[in-house]
C-alpha cells in the first residue's frame, strides 16, 4: 500500500460517498444472503470504502470489520457504521491475524490489489477453516448502460475504451477461487441500477475525479451519450450489473 493509494481515493471520497455510495446495495444484498450473515457473524469487508455494507450486517446483528487504504473513506465509513472495527489497510496485507472472521468480502476492490491471486489468499488466510470469502464486481462492458457514455468519452479522447478486466467476465471470479484452492458455494449476475437526477449529477458522477475544466470540456459529450437513458423527469436511469461469486475456504 503507498500514499497514492490513499491520495487517490481520498480525493473523491466524499463524492463516491454520495453519487455511488448505495448503488451496488442490490449486490451486496444477495451477497449477505447468500454468505447466510446473521446475528454473531463476524464480516470483514476489504476496500470498504463508504461502509455501506458495514451498515447493512450491522443492521443484522452481525460484527463488522473494515479495511481500505484511503483514510478519508474510513472516516466516512466510521460515522455509517459506527460500530464496525474499521482498520488502515489493504487487500494484499490485511491488519488482522488469521481466522479471525466468518465471512470476508471484497466488493468492487479486488480489482486494485497488485496480484489479485495473492490478495485472495490474503483474504482466505483471515477466514475461519471453511468460512466464507466473496467478491464482487462489475460484470462485463457490454451489459453495463455506463460503457455507452465511457466509450464516447474514449472515442472524443481518441483512446480504446478500458478493455474488461478479468474479474469482469463470465467465469472470472469462479476462476479466481478455482485457482485459489477455494470451493465454490454460488455466483449469480445482479443487476445494479445507477440514476442520477439531473444533469449536472450524471456529469460528477461519471466523470468522478476529474477537475472542473475537465468536467467542461467533456460536459457535452456525456449529455449526448446519456440521451438514451433520460426520465421523463429530467433524470437518468443506468442499468448496470454486478458479478458475485461466494466460494469456501479448506475446512
Ligand atoms: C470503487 S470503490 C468501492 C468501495 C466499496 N467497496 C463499495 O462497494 O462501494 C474502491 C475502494 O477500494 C479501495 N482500494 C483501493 N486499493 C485497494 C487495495 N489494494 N486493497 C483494498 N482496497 C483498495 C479504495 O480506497 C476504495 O475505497
């Protein structure tokens, strides 16, 4: 973990927080279900970012714990989950000693670890004998309402658009636990809406981090790539999706 890994993060915290903070509810929903989080249960959510799931396993009676390197989205996953144990760490070193949880996470994270595979069994090395490890992710480009607005966003930089990584495709996180020794339990594809209601918010949000005249000057190109998903309101509708897979440790 470096500064910038902080430095990055922490500069759009606060705004992650509040335009994409709850969009993923619906795969963290199916994840808590699926993972059988209950009263007692002790989760670990690794990139915890603004603590929603935190929140949502403390509204269940289970015992959080959180980890990701920026300081600024600890702060605002402190004041959402203020029970939860929220920890200075990352994905590839994690601040907690073997077997210490029942369920460990990582949702929309893994994906910045340096060596995915290492920080799997980082987050396997933390789970009780035959516990629970789940990850989840962005599916892939095509199923996503958002790769519409990134490839014109591309095509106006005359960039490629990101190719999908390999958390992204099908298959992809079912390999990840083949490789990492871990027994598959469940995968499913969850649809994860994004709605914005206005223009000005579409723009911040799709365009997180970008400074004010880089916000300007793509302005318009994400308007016009946005049409086809306007409200009748005024708003727009983004259907995206997420990939989950649970999968369990060598009991
Ligand atoms: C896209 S946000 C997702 C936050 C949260 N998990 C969610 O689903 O809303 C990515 C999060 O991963 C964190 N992160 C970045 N590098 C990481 C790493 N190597 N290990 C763990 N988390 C990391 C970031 O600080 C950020 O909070």
């Amino acid at each position: 973990m470096t500064d910038d890994d902080d430095e990055v993060w922490s500069a759009v915290a606060a705004e992650w927080a509040e335009l994409w903070g709850d969009f993923a509810d619906s795969a963290r929903r199916a994840v808590i279900a699926a993972a059988g989080v209950s009263t007692g249960s002790r989760v670990l959510d690794v990139g915890c970012g603004s603590g929603e799931l935190l929140a949502m396993v403390d509204a269940l009676g289970a015992v959080g714990s959180g980890t990701d390197p920026s300081r600024r989205m600890l702060a605002i996953a402190r004041a959402r989950a203020p029970r939860a144990d929220l920890r200075h760490g990352c994905a590839e070193s994690l601040p907690w000693p073997a077997h210490a949880f029942d369920v460990v996470t990582a949702f929309n994270s893994l994906q910045f670890a340096e060596d995915t595979d290492e920080a799997l069994a980082e987050l396997a090395r933390v789970v009780v004998p035959g516990g629970l490890v789940a990850v989840s992710n962005w599916a892939e480009r095509e199923l996503n309402d958002l790769d519409t607005i990134e490839t014109a966003l591309a095509d106006a930089a005359g960039d490629e658009p990101r190719p999908d990584g390999d958390l992204r495709v099908a298959g992809g996180l079912e390999r990840l636990f083949a490789d990492g020794g871990l027994e598959l339990e469940r995968s499913a594809l969850v649809t994860v809406p994004w709605e914005a209601p206005d223009d000005d918010t579409l723009v911040r949000g799709v365009l997180l981090g970008e400074d004010r005249d880089g916000m300007e000057r793509a302005r318009a190109t994400v308007l016009a790539a946005a049409a086809p998903f306007r409200t009748g309101d005024g708003g727009y509708h983004l259907s995206n999706a997420f990939r989950y897979a649970v999968a369990r440790t060598a009991g």
